[in-house]
C-alpha cells in the first residue's frame, strides 16, 4: 500500500511540475498599435503619427519594455503591406490597436477619433492611453 501511494504521489507531482511548466511557456496576449500611413503624408499625418509615437512611448514605457505592446509604423502602399488596407479596412491614415492572443488577432479598433484630436495633443493622448489601456486589461 506504501508503495503505490508513492506512486500516487509522484505521478500527481510530475503531472502538477508539467502543467506549471506548460503555464509558465504559454504565449502572453500581445497588444501592437499600428500606425498606417501611404507615401503622401501632409504636416497632420506627420503630427498624427508623431503624438501616436509619443503618447506610447511616455505613458506605457513598462508595457514597451516587457513586450506586451509594440508600435509599428507601416507604409500601406510599401510592397507586401497592401493587406492591411482591406485588413482593417482604411481609407486613410490611421491608429489602429490589435490583440493577439496564440499569435491569431482576436480583437482590433481603428482610433478613427486622433483626427478630430490632432488639434489637441491633450485630448489626443488622453483618447489613445484610455483605448490602449482597455486592450492591454483585456489582454
């Protein structure tokens, strides 16, 4: 009987050291903000893309550092971009904020409201920390 009670036990032990281990290795949900712009860019697209950086970089430094959110700036017209167009369905320069979660996108927003804020840095930064945060507590 004490034998197989031990065996018992370090089946459970080996089983529990598995299932902590498959934890542990499991991919962390991923934020990335994308900002998508074409090759004709005027001085709000440029400012766009300038307080998209910004706004990110000041406020989820920690976020940055650990890997949970990234930022990309992509040319749509560059080869091999043309997809996001139909992707997120753009028509114009935009911040889009993706969640992937196992490397597959489950949830994404276009932050359609940085143009009616780029007149107001504040309220801009103020919009995209708040749709940020929503998607980095989602995660």
């Amino acid at each position: 009987m004490r034998k197989l009670s031990f065996i018992f036990i370090s089946v459970f032990a080996v089983v529990l050291s598995i299932n902590l281990v498959r934890a542990e290795q499991a991919p962390t949900p991923k934020v990335t903000a994308y900002y998508f712009h074409g090759s004709f860019r005027c001085a709000t697209c440029h400012k766009l893309e300038q307080y998209s950086k910004e706004v990110i970089e000041t406020n989820f430094k920690d976020a940055l550092a650990s890997g949970n959110l990234e930022f990309k700036v992509v040319n749509v017209e560059d080869k091999g971009n043309e997809h996001f167009v139909n992707d997120y369905q753009l028509y114009t320069k935009s911040l889009v904020i993706s969640l992937l979660e196992n490397n597959k996108e489950v949830k994404s927003k276009n932050l359609a409201k940085i143009w009616d804020y780029a007149g107001n840095k504040q309220k801009f930064f103020e919009y995209v920390t708040s749709e940020i945060n929503k998607f980095l507590k989602g995660s």
